[in-house]
C-alpha cells in the first residue's frame, strides 16, 4: 500500500489497523446511541401530538404555536455583489437553508458540487483547509467575510476552518467578477442576520472522526426596536491530533432611523494542532490565533432605498507558528491589518453609477522573513451599469490599484446580460492582477529565501453562461471560459519564480430538479489546458428524500451525494513557505461517497453523515492520504428566546 510511511525505518501498518478498529467500535458504539436517542424522541413527540389532537383549542394552539418575538426594526447591511451579474441567488454557493442537505457540514464540503471552485484539504483534523476557483491556487482566490478580505498578506492564504456554516447566511461564488484590486476570482462570505421569522437561538453538538467533538452555541437578542445583538461560540476538540479550536463571533447590529444601519462585528479564532507520526511531517505542530473586528455602517439618502452610503473599516490581526521535528524548523509569523473604504452608489436615468475609495495597511513580521514590513497601498473602482428595453444590460468595470513603493495599475472587465423571463445569459471579458505576497518576496529561512524580483501575475478571462428556468422546480445551467494566466509566481526550491504563461478552457453544466418528498441534481466540468490543477473532468449526482410522518411531529431527511474525479496532477504542500506546487506526479481517478440521516423532532435535529464510507484511500495533497471511514453524530436544536 503505497500510502503506509515509516517511522524511523518501523512500519505504521499495525497503528493504521489499530485506528480501523477503533474506528468501527466507535462507529457502532455511536450509531447505538443515536438509535437510542432518535426512538426516544419519537415516542415522546408522538405522545405529544396525539395528546393535543383531543385537547382544547387553546392547548393546541399553545403547543403548536411559537411565541413570537417582538418586531424588529433591523434591514440587511449592504454588501454589493462581488458577481457582475448582480444575482446573489444564482451566485450563491450556499444557504442556510441548505444546512440540512450539506452531508459534512464544513465549509469547505459546500463546494464540493461546485465544479467550477475546488478545495484543497489535507484530510486530516486540524490541518487547514482552503478552497480556489477551478484550476488555481488557493491564494489566487480571495476569500470575503461581508466585504473585508480574509486572505493572509504573508501567504496569501486563507484557512477555511475560520468559518461555521451554522453561523452563514450564504456562501457566494462565481466566475463572473466585479474584479477586486488584487487578485483574481472571489469568494463572499455573508454571517446571519437576526430573522424574526426564523430562530435566532442555536444549539448544534457533533461528535465522531476518532474523539471529534463539536459543540456549538449561537444566541441573538432584539434589544429593543432599534438594536440586535448575536453571540456565538464554537469548541472543537480532536484526540488523536491533539486539536482544539475555538471560533467566537460577536455582532451589534443597531438601526436609528430607516434609512441608516450600523454593523458592528468581532471574531476571534484559535486553533491548535500537533500531527503524530503518522504522516511524512513527523510531529508537526500548527497554531493560529486571529481576531477581527470590522464596522459597516450604510445611510440611505432617498425614501426608496435606491442611494446610499456606505463605509466600511476594519483592524485584524494573526499570530501562527508552524513547526517540525523531522524536518527541524520552527517558524512564527505576525501581521496586523487596518483597512478604511468608501463607496456611493446613484442613478442618473439609464444608469446606475457606482464608486468607491479604499485605503489599507498591512504590517508583517516573523521569524522566516527577511525583516519587518510595512505596506501600504489605496484602490480605487468605478463601475456604470446601463439596462435596454428592461431585460438587457451592459456594465464596465475600471480598478486602480497603487501601492507604496510599487507602480500602480488599472484593471478592467466589461459585462454583458439577457434576464428574461426564465432565460439568463450572460457574457464577461476581464483583466486582473496579482501582486505578488510578502512571503514570495522576502522569504528568509534556509535553505529557501524570497525573490524581490517578481513580477505581477496577469490574468485575462473570457466566459459565458445560460441558465434556462423550465419549471419552478427544474433548472438547466451551463457555464464556459477561456482564461489565460502570465508570469504565475510558482514555488521552485529553494525560491520563488515567474513561469511561463498557461491557458485553459472549461465547459460546466448542472440541472436540479425537485418536489415535495424528492431533490435530484448533477453537474460536472471538463477542461483542457497545460499544468492543470483540477482533475481535467469530474462529475457529482446528489440526491434527497424529505417525508413526514406522525402527523408532523416527525419528519425524516435522507441525503446523499457521489462524486466522479478523473487522473489529475498531483499537488504537493510545503509548511515552511505555506506554498503549495505541483510535484511532477500524478494520482489515478477516483470514486467518492457521502451520505447523511436527519430526523426532525419538532425544533431539534438529529442526525449521523458519514465521508467515504467504502473506506476508500486517496489524497488531495500528495503525503496526506485519507485512510478512513469518517462518521459523525449530532444534533441541532433551534430554540426562542
């Protein structure tokens, strides 16, 4: 089995056989409980209802009804598209709504059935993970939480375990971009909002994957009609790994008048982690601290919310230590980042302006850079979006990007639509920037060191897509693009360099379909181009079944998802430089499944997903194999204050 490593030349066959059989008695001894648990409920609820079918109206009432919250006076902060399409439903990755249908319930597994993004994971708990659009790396990707950028100046890269699902509104993606200063395709993270509709009190606990355990809490509070508060916490631990994370979020929502908003949000992240010799980095060790709080505050300037300001600041901060005591380095790094931004946005008849002015700065230092580092830099956009006979419409886009002590430049991309009546199409030509990160310049821990000598990355895009609306529940999608990428900065030990130029093209499709008890949707993409990323072709078939039972006090949700992967290039990871880059070999195609049981009992849900539950092995990145089974059991527990 080419996956089994040595340890000091002694074969770690017998712990991988070990941890197997671990891995079935947990299986059994949780899959036990969860049985136990979801009679039990089902025999209390069913009592329930079957007591308030012969009692009095007013019991019924009281037992079927929730207490409403006061109204509240609290409307959504502006967050512009980051897709030049301008339709966040078509753009939307993930919903809340769709937390029940995500088999894993990790960030990143909600673009597993996004063919055109692919995430990169090392498949073991508490090694970060990341996600980038279809053939590029992670820190070509930006990834937004709310408008404010997430991605680490030092690397570039941005660790997906920072997020919970449970606390997101949506998850946008799209390769139709309004193009940020820097960098190429985006990501936009929104977190929930208060919803007087919904509950807004959360308790959700997961335990399995050898000693995971997961809880979960979020609490909000309409202070009073002007004000909303939202608290949150996550505690992750794992055994074997030595893991624990913690992610807190704090948001103060605040509303004076109808036509001004204020959004105020703090989070903090921990994570911790030490790898046992199992894997090529003997006894790798991982910790990252990081807070930030941002403020946004929007004021509309006409009765019909068509205007507005909108200003946006925020200050975050990262300390993390990577370390190895095989490959005997031990490396920390510091960045603090402040940021300011302005944007208005007005119609002048057919047109709908929008402008904006940014200013940030980015202080980095560690122990494997060449010194300490200040930048600065301002970015500056315009955008005009002009609509013909009500269903057509043209946008151009223009960016300035200037940095301190680097030539400033401008990017562009002009975009064109049909939205008729369950037609869209859409068309889109680009050209994006990226500057090359701190650490690809002044790398300094030997044997490798940085290249101050390199050039921006250049990317052009061309891409098209239609969406055809047969039925309210049956939908066809199709997406294509030609992209061309010069002076890629690639990792080529000891140091960094710009490759020649590469070019690929795609073709995506998906159509979804649903009813009352069942949902059907399949999708995939194939490609062509040179140093592929991605697999040249891949395809994924999800399915769900929804049915209730007892009258309502019970309803049962089956889900599952299978996903066809072709030969691909291998993709390798170095924690010294958090680069990553393709190591000249290549992993054979590969056949994935992944299935989860939810049972609804009023406001509380149980349920037991499982990943790969054939125990198939692959690997995402090379010398990080996936060895098991992984099972979880859990609850949520929607509650009213």
């Amino acid at each position: 089995m080419t996956f089994f490593k040595t340890v000091d030349s002694v074969p770690i066959y017998f712990e991988i056989r070990h941890r197997r059989f671990t891995e079935q008695a947990e299986i059994l001894k949780l899959l036990f409980s969860f049985i136990t648990l979801l009679l039990f409920s089902m025999s209390l609820f069913a009592q329930q209802a079957d007591s308030s079918a012969v009692a009095p109206d007013s019991l019924k009432t009281e037992f079927r009804q929730k207490p409403k919250p006061k109204p509240v006076f609290v409307m959504e902060p502006v967050q512009y598209n980051l897709a030049a399409t301008g339709d966040s439903v078509q753009t939307a990755v993930y919903r809340y709504e769709d937390n029940i249908h995500i088999a894993y319930n990790g960030f990143a597994d909600a673009f597993r059935n996004e063919a055109l993004f692919h995430v990169f994971d090392f498949l073991e708990m508490g090694e970060p993970r990341y996600v980038s659009a279809l053939h590029l790396l992670p820190g070509q990707t930006n990834v937004y939480y709310e408008g404010h950028l997430q991605n680490d100046p030092i690397s570039g890269l941005y660790n997906t375990r920072f997020l919970s699902l449970d606390a997101l509104k949506s998850v946008e993606a799209s390769p139709f971009q309004n193009i940020s200063g820097n960098g190429f395709d985006n990501v936009n993270v929104k977190g929930r909002l208060q919803n007087p509709e919904k509950p807004y009190t959360r308790l959700m606990f997961r335990q399995g994957d050898f000693g995971f355990t997961d809880l979960d809490i979020q609490f909000a509070r309409q202070l009073n009609k002007h004000t909303s508060l939202q608290l949150g916490g996550i505690n992750k631990l794992n055994d074997i790994n030595r893991y624990h994370g913690v992610i807190y979020r704090t948001a103060l929502n605040w509303q004076p008048t109808p036509n001004i908003f204020s959004r105020t949000v703090y989070r903090a992240n921990r994570e911790h982690m030490y790898l046992p010799s199992v894997y090529p980095l003997d006894r790798r060790w991982h910790k990252e601290e990081r807070d930030e709080l941002f403020q946004d505050l929007t004021w509309y300037t006409d009765s019909t919310k068509q205007e507005r300001w909108h200003f946006k600041a925020g200050v975050s901060g990262t300390k993390r230590k990577n370390a190895s005591a095989a490959d005997s380095f031990k490396v920390k790094y510091r960045f603090l980042r402040a940021e300011f931004s302005v944007d208005r946005n007005l119609k002048t008849g057919p047109l709908e302006w929008l402008v904006g002015l940014s200013a940030w700065q980015n202080r980095v230092w560690g122990s494997a850079l060449s010194k300490d580092f200040t930048d600065s830099g301002m970015e500056g956009f315009l955008s005009a979006r002009m609509h013909f006979l009500k269903s057509v419409y043209v946008q151009p886009v223009l960016r300035w990007n200037s940095l301190y002590g680097a030539n400033a430049f401008l990017t562009s991309a002009v975009t064109a639509g049909y939205d008729g009546s369950g037609v869209k199409l859409n068309a889109q030509y680009r050209k994006e920037r990226r500057r090359p990160n701190r650490s690809e310049l002044s790398f300094a821990y030997a044997p490798y060191f940085g290249n101050r000598f390199l050039k921006e990355e250049r990317m052009q895009s061309l891409i098209a897509s239609a969406e055809v609306l047969f039925s309210p529940n049956f939908k066809l999608s199709a997406e294509a693009g030609s992209r061309n990428l010069e002076n890629e900065i690639v990792f080529d030990k000891p140091t960094f360099r710009n490759s020649a130029g590469r070019a690929f093209t795609y073709f995506s499709a998906k159509a979804s379909w649903r009813s009352a008890k069942f949902r059907v949707a399949s999708g995939g993409q194939i490609s062509n181009g040179t140093r592929l990323l991605a697999p040249p072709k891949s395809a994924w078939l999800s399915a769900g079944w929804h049915s209730v039972w007892l009258k309502g006090a019970l309803i049962i949700d089956a889900m599952g998802s299978v996903n066809l992967y072709d030969r691909r290039n291998n993709v390798s990871f170095d924690p010294l430089t958090e680069h990553f880059y393709r190591d000249g070999t290549q992993s054979d195609g590969r056949l994935f499944f992944s299935y989860k049981l939810v049972a609804t009992v009023r406001d509380a849900q149980l349920y037991m997903a499982m990943d790969n539950p054939l125990g198939s092995e692959y690997q995402i990145i090379s010398g990080y194999p996936e060895l098991y089974r992984r099972v979880r059991f859990g609850f949520n527990w929607d509650l009213w204050n």
